[in-house]
C-alpha cells in the first residue's frame, strides 16, 4: 500500500480473508486472521473487538477490518 492514509487495499484483502464467513461467527473470523492474515490468536481477538466495540472511529488495521465487516458505529455506540 502506498499512502498509509488509504486502507483501500487493506479492506480489500480482508473481503477476500473473510470472504464466506459469517461476520457473526468471531471464532471462526479469528481462525482466519490467525491462519491466512498471521496474526497473533491475541492480537486477532483484539483486532475483532476493536472492529466490533469502536467501529470505523479506531485504529487503520480495526478500520479495515470494520469495513470489511460493515461495523459502521460498533457495539458502543461511538
């Protein structure tokens, strides 16, 4: 990705990761970040509640993965 600032790409390659899972099953969401994208199971567990709790508001990774979920305002409201 060129511009930090544009997660076009980012969104992008989490359509694809979740492409085929139900955006309500979070085990199986953090089975794919954890096997396909590398992450951590701790560091997939708080991507997805960041996703989730804080919605587009948060962190570039949690933003993608928010979108890519069509989180727009998350769990808390903000």
């Amino acid at each position: 990705m060129s511009n930090p600032n544009d997660v076009t790409g980012l969104v992008a390659e989490y359509r694809v990761l979740f492409d085929g899972i139900d955006g309500r099953q979070t085990s199986s969401l953090e089975d794919a970040l954890v096997h396909e994208g590398e992450w951590t199971p701790e560091a997939a567990a708080h991507l997805l509640y960041l996703a989730r709790a804080y919605g587009s508001f948060m962190l570039r990774s949690a933003l993608a993965i928010s979108l890519a979920l069509g989180v727009e305002d998350g769990e808390l409201g903000f």
